[in-house]
C-alpha cells in the first residue's frame, strides 16, 4: 500500500532525518530513482509526482535535500518558477536539479535560482550519489563535463565565463572551474 502512496504522489510519514524527496512526474521513472538513490545512499528516499505535494508533505516531515527531475524542461519559464518556490521559505532544502543537458549557461540559471547542485542524466548512478552527499554537506555540485564542454570546439582558450559564474564561486574555486574549463585535470 505505501508503494501504491508513493506512485500516486500521496505519502505517509516515513522521512526521518537524512531523508531525500525526489520529484519526478512520470511514474516509472519516478519509482527507479527512489529505489536507486535509496539502495545506493542508504538514505530513506521518498518520491512524489509534483512540486505541490513535495511542498505539502515538506511542511510536516524532516528532510535533508529535494532532488527535482525536470527532464528536458530546463527552458521553461515555468519550470524556473517551480525551482525557486522549492528554495524559498522557512522550510526550504537544498535543491538538486536532475535534467538531460548539461548546457553550462542552463546550469548557471538554475543555481541563479537558487538550486545548490545541477546532475546531468548522462551522468552515473555513483557520482550522483557523491553530488547528493557534497550538497548534503553545505557544498554546491555542477558537473565537471559541463565545464570542460564550455570550451571553444578544436582549440584550447575558452569561451568566456556565463554571466553569474564569477558570482558564485570564491577565488580560488574561480581558479578551479577555470582550470577545469581549459582542460586541465581535477588534481591539477
């Protein structure tokens, strides 16, 4: 019966703390990440269909981060509305955004609105996993992948930074993303 609850979006007071609420509005794809994401973090995952019921049962439960699959629309206007109403207020988590691009100036617009981690579909089950826990822990995750790709096809000098880039990073995390961009290895 809460398996039949957690497809319907309607949801029992299962999250404790440490627990994770994943919106995704299509069904199956919505139950594969709350049984992903829960065997591969050992944290108590619950799913829900849409923004409203996350709102809901985020009003009456303890919950460490929202995890919001927005598929392939990043470009809607609407979809920016949805991803600031999760980020603001009293009872306000961190926020994930889960999407199919991996567009450095669509990543930069969604941390502009708040989000504190943008996870590429294309990227895999164990590193989104690690994106959970840094943004868990106070951190903000974009995905290397996107910063290397923001780099001018066939040359090394990269195109200059999206507007906002500059703004969320300290100097020496500029540096980083910087280094990253033209082509340098993460250790480096």
């Amino acid at each position: 019966q809460d398996e039949h609850a957690n497809h319907q979006g309607l949801i029992s007071s299962e999250v404790g703390p440490g627990g994770i609420i994943i919106i995704e509005k299509r069904a199956l794809i919505r139950d594969c990440l709350r049984r992903c994401f829960e065997a591969a973090s050992g944290q108590k995952v619950i799913a829900v269909r849409s923004v409203e019921d996350c709102l809901q049962i985020s009003t009456t439960m303890v919950t460490s981060l929202i995890i919001f699959s927005v598929a392939s629309h990043l470009k809607n206007p609407e979809t920016l509305r949805e991803i600031g109403r999760l980020v603001q207020g009293e009872k306000a988590r961190p926020l994930i955004v889960l999407s199919d691009g991996d567009d450095l100036g669509q990543i930069v617009s969604v941390l502009d609105t708040g989000a504190r981690g943008y996870i590429p579909t294309d990227l895999a089950l164990e590193v989104a996993v690690e994106a959970v826990r840094l943004v868990c822990a106070g951190g903000v995750f974009i995905p290397a992948s996107s910063l290397v790709g923001a780099r001018q096809p066939g040359g090394e000098t990269p195109r200059p930074a999206p507007r906002g880039v500059s703004g969320i990073f300290t100097a020496r995390q500029a540096a980083v993303v910087d280094a990253v961009r033209r082509g340098k290895a993460n250790k480096v």
